[in-house]
C-alpha cells in the first residue's frame, strides 16, 4: 500500500504542477492583452528604441499627478493607456488616395520641398483635428511614407479622427503644460466651432465660455519616449493658446527637433514671442519666418538645407 500511496502522491503533484503552470501562462496572457502590471509583447508597429517593462498600473494611477515626464512606469502606462497604434485598416478618407497632393497644404508642401521630398520621415501634429482637410501632415504620410504622432483629445473629433484609419499613432490626450500629467478643462470659446482649448495657467476661460470634459494632459517627452523616438522631422504645434508652456516642458537634450511651427496668435496676444524665440534659440531652433500664421523654426543641425539665406 506504500508503494501505491507513494505514486499517488506523485502523480498529484505532478498534476498540480502542470495544472499551476497552465493557469499561470493563461493568467500572464490575459494580463498581457489588459496591459496590467506586465511586459508587452513586441508587434509589427514597435519601434527599435522602446524597451517593454513591467508597468505597476495602480501605482502610477495613484501618484499620475506627481510623476516626472521621464519615469519609465508613466511612459509605458502611456503607451498602454493613450496610445494607438498605426492602423493596419485601409484608408477612410473623403479626398482621393491616388492623388495625395488632394491633401497638400502650405505646411505639409514647404516641409516636403525642405527636406527635399525625403521618405519614411517622422511628423507630430499637436491638434489633429479631424486627420483630415485640415492636415499638415496627412500629404507627407500618403506621398512620402512619413508617419508620426497625432495628438487629439478634443472628445468630439477623436472619434472621427480614428475613423480615418491613418498610418501615424493616436493619443488621445492633451500635451501637458507641465513636466508631468494633468487633468485639465477642456472648453469650448462662445461662437468656436467643434475646435476646443485647454485650459492652463495662461489659457484661461472666460464665464461664458462652455466646458466640453475634463482631460487627461500627458508631456510630449513621455508620449514620444513611449513610442521610442529621439528625432522628429516636422512638429506642428498648434494647440490654440497653450503652445508656449507646453514648448517650456520639452527636455531638448533627449529630443531633436528639426523643423517645428507654432501658432503665433495667442502668444503675440500675451507679448510672449520674443521670449518664446530666445529660447528656442537658445535649444538650437532658430526663426525662419512664417506659413501662413504659425513661425517657423529650424534647428542648427540642417540649416545647411537652407542654402545661404539667414536664419534667425
């Protein structure tokens, strides 16, 4: 009887082990697709430079108001929570796919002829919009192979903007006028159509202007850490008011950016401008003009593209 009650226990550990070691690599690939406390899996949309960690999602949940731009728990957290992926969905566009100059505008066509039609460039534009007429970035990523990050959290056009199945990340928040996340208003001016405008220190709403949600605000440094990128070709940043704060949040020793345009109104309306080009100067961006009613700034490393003309 010994001898059976010894196989017995045997065979039920060795059940028990292999009954321990399913449920755990059940419960690690279910926590896997939540993106809960675990190592994401590599896919085809990865880029080289972004290392998957481990990501404890009630710790940075809990402190999400305090942590810096650069913690490695709120990078991937953002990556899990407010990032899409490039869409591998074909096109939905109103305008023609065979044609992207449909799509050009004065942004997209100056950045082209810069960069003398260069392919396989990275963009960002900060107030997405619609993804769509209007886009500066649109004609790039259909005529040259360009992709990038599309910033939108304006909750009415979010949805559209994801219909539109581009090539390029979507976050679905607001950059952060800070060096860490934020909840911020999100309001509509009287007589604006759907464009909204964050709230912050200097964007202030005025009593008649309508509240649209409360959003999440993450730093551009922590989404562009998220995806792995160190250069940006062309940064549109056009956000209606807080452009000049969120500038003051980038860490420009762990980012390049070579051409970026900034709406100028609401910073000429606050008498910022010339303290907003002595500091991008002084990070390597020099003033270059305008397009249309945004400035243009080229960083020291590709004024060679430039030719002889001046800048600054």
């Amino acid at each position: 009887m010994s001898h059976f009650s010894h196989l017995f226990k045997v065979s039920r550990a060795v059940f028990i082990t292999i009954t321990f070691i399913f449920v755990i690599t059940w419960l690690s690939k279910s926590l896997k697709e939540l993106g809960l406390g675990v190592i994401l899996k590599k896919s085809s949309w990865d880029t080289d430079s972004y290392t998957p960690l481990t990501v404890n999602i009630d710790y940075v949940e809990e402190n999400l108001l305090t942590l810096d731009q650069t913690d490695a728990q709120l990078i991937t957290y953002t990556r899990i929570r407010h990032l899409t992926p490039p869409s591998q969905l074909p096109y939905a566009l109103d305008g023609p796919l065979d044609n992207p100059s449909h799509f050009a505008d004065n942004f997209s066509i100056w950045v082209s002829k810069f960069f003398h039609n260069k392919r396989n460039g990275i963009f960002i534009e900060a107030g997405a919009h619609k993804g769509e007429n209007p886009s500066h970035s649109l004609m790039l990523e259909l005529g040259l192979n360009w992709t990038g990050l599309l910033v939108e959290c304006n909750p009415t056009l979010l949805p559209i903007l994801k219909k539109r199945h581009r090539k390029a990340w979507i976050a679905d928040v607001c950059l952060a006028p800070n060096q860490h996340p934020g909840i911020n208003n999100f309001f509509n001016p009287t007589k604006w159509s759907a464009t909204g405008k964050l709230e912050t220190a200097m964007n202030k709403r005025s009593r008649n202007d309508k509240v649209m949600d409360e959003v999440r605000s993450i730093p551009l440094y922590t989404l562009i850490a998220a995806i792995g990128w160190k250069e940006i070709d062309y940064f549109a940043l056009d956000v209606e008011g807080a452009e000049w704060e969120i500038l003051q949040t980038i860490p420009f020793h762990l980012l390049t950016i070579k051409v970026l345009t900034v709406e100028e109104y609401f910073q000429r309306q606050r008498g910022v401008v010339r303290q907003m080009d002595s500091f991008l100067r002084r990070h390597d961006m020099y003033f270059h003009g305008h397009i249309e009613m945004d400035r243009l700034y080229v960083h020291k490393s590709i004024r060679k593209l430039i030719g002889n003309k001046e800048i600054g």
